[in-house]
C-alpha cells in the first residue's frame, strides 16, 4: 500500500489487489479508525471520514482523473454518511454541474437577464382574496436553459454567494412593491432569507435603505426563514429579527415541522407568522395522522398570537379541511401557481 498527502485534509492509498483482501474490507478498516475522538491536549475531537473507491483499471486515461474520481466518491461516502463508496459516474457528473453551477452565478448576478422573480399569491380564507404574495426567484442560464430553484438555491446556500443572491431579491422585491404602492394596489410581498443574511452586520441597514430609496411601507415586506435554521440561543441574530419587526415588517418561520424543533422554539423566535410544511398539507388526503398535527399545529400558532399559513395545497379537499379549521392563510398549485409579473396582474383582476 502506497499512501499519498493529496491536501491537508485528503489522502490517496494505492492498493494492490492481489485477492487477499476486497477494497472494501481495506476501505472500512480506514474509516473505523476515525470513529473514535482524537485527543488534543485532553480535549476529544471527535472525527469523521469519507472513503471513495476507484479501480485504476476503470478505463481512466490519466492518474489526475482517477485521483478526483475517488475523491467524488468519498465526497458520496461522506454524504451518505457510509463507510465508503465506489465512484459513481452519475455522481461526478452532478457534481460537476454544481460546480458549474456556483461558478456561473457570480456572473449570472451581474447580468440583467438571467434572474428573474416569480409572484405565488397567498390566498386568505376569510374573504378569497390575496393580499400578500411570495417571491420566488427563477434562473435562466444561458447555455444550460432554466435552472430549478430546487437545484441551485441547497447549492448557494452552502456558500457566501447566499448574500449577493438574497440581495438581488429583496431589492427587486421592494422594486416590485413600489410599483404596486404607486399603483394603488394592496399587496405585500414575503422573501426568504437565511441565517447568513441574519447575521450580516450591514443587513439592517441595506434593508432600510430599499426601502426608502423605493418608498415603501415596511409594513408590506416579509422575511421568511426556515424552522430551525435560527437557533433560539443566537442572540445577535435573534436581536435582527427584533429589529426587523420594530421597523414594522413581519417575520414567518416558514416550513414549520419539518425539523426537529420542539414547540417551545415558537416561544423563543420573535416572529409573527408560521408556515406549515407542505409535506403535512399534502397529506391531508391520505390520514388522520396528517390532520391531526395540522390541526394541532394551527391550534397551537394561534394560542400564540401568530398568523397561520398552509403551504402545499393541491387540492380541494385540503383547502376546505384548513378553512373548517381556522387556517388564516393558503398557498399552493390549487389556488395559483408561481407566475411573473404580467400574469400575477392578470391573476389579481380576474
């Protein structure tokens, strides 16, 4: 066995197989050796380990190309959170669409063509109308067409590239409600932000700045974040999310139990609005046990004092249950899909 230092933290080991042993008993004797903490000065650090196989003999026409094959195998080892994995040849090429995909966005940011913003109404119960929509960014990549949100958003989110991203659309959001201000028409508009964009020193003061520079009443904007991805112990985040609703915008959690969260975190998170994950909406036809904890779920938001939205509704039976229950709010294919600008016009005066 030849063992290589491929960069600080990654190692090649060339192994002969003369039948003795399979790779993958070579392979799981590396990975058990990380189970175990590592001693620093008596401090445990625990450790883990990705291991990626490749066969020299699998048709590679240089040593460079089989060292990143098993690379993106360990990467797949790592993710899979498996002892090891062999290379997948339908895992590098995702792989290496992602990197594409991170390496195209900064200039994909500068461009006037490529990112667009997508309007899906939310609709409240009480009288059938939308008076809140949330935006939803679409990407058209020049040489690879459109690009799913589903796809790149997980990507950027991993990176810095979130804030540049998250800024472009909050400004064409406030842009956008400018317009409708001006126009006359009563309609607020939710955006997603992450925690990275929380924690921003200058996030408070750009958010201040679209909006005056636009003129818009703060009242109309809302940032939505993910349940959980704000710790209720993150003070300075925590103190932005004050701060946001001093300045008179709201603040939902969208997603809510799909995480791991308990019922005390809604106790902890100034926010005013809670989005139940579409995961439980869309299981409304199919069990009790899906009504039940939505049920439970809006009770619960509304002892609280928040406003409750169900997102993922398809069809028209999950629609009546949530009015029968006191949903205040709806989203969903069954009331309308994410349409641009000239469409949701239309929508709106239909």
């Amino acid at each position: 066995m030849t063992v290589y230092n491929v960069s600080v933290l990654s190692f090649a080991f060339v192994v002969d197989n003369d039948g003795r042993y399979p790779p993958e008993h070579t392979a799981r004797s590396i990975a058990t050796h990380f189970t175990d903490p590592v001693m620093v000065q008596d401090i445990p650090i625990q450790t883990a380990a990705g291991v990626g196989l490749v066969a020299l003999d699998a048709g590679f026409t240089a040593p460079a190309e089989a060292l990143r094959a098993a690379l993106t195998a360990a990467q797949d080892s790592r993710s899979s959170h498996h002892p090891f994995a062999y290379y997948n040849p339908g895992s590098d090429a995702a792989q290496r669409r992602a990197f594409q995909l991170l390496t195209d966005l900064p200039e994909a940011l500068e461009a006037d063509d490529q990112f667009t913003l997508h309007f899906q109404p939310r609709v409240s119960f009480a009288d059938r109308l939308s008076h809140s929509v949330e935006a939803l960014i679409r990407w058209q990549h020049p040489r690879l067409g459109w690009i799913s949100p589903a796809e790149f958003i997980p990507l950027v989110e991993t990176t810095a590239l979130i804030r540049p991203l998250t800024a472009l659309v909050l400004e064409t959001a406030i842009r956008r409600l400018s317009r409708w201000q001006d126009a006359g028409r009563d309609l607020g508009i939710s955006v997603n932000v992450s925690p990275r964009n929380l924690a921003e020193p200058e996030f408070l003061g750009r958010l201040r700045g679209w909006l005056d520079r636009y003129g818009v009443d703060p009242r109309r904007l809302e940032l939505e974040f993910t349940e959980g991805a704000v710790s209720p112990d993150n003070a300075r985040t925590l103190e932005t999310l004050r701060q946001v609703r001093t300045l008179g915008m709201t603040v939902a959690i969208d997603d809510f139990g799909s995480g791991y969260s308990n019922m005390a975190y809604l106790t902890r998170i100034p926010a005013d609005v809670v989005k139940i994950d579409k995961s439980f909406v869309l299981d409304l036809d199919r069990g009790e046990q899906a009504r039940f904890l939505v049920t439970e779920i809006t009770n619960l938001a509304h002892g609280l004092d928040f406003d409750v939205v169900a997102e993922g509704i398809e069809t028209a039976n999950a629609y009546t249950f949530l009015d029968g229950i006191g949903c205040d709010q709806g989203q969903g294919f069954h009331l309308a899909r994410p349409m641009p600008d000239d469409q949701l016009d239309a929508w709106l005066v239909r």
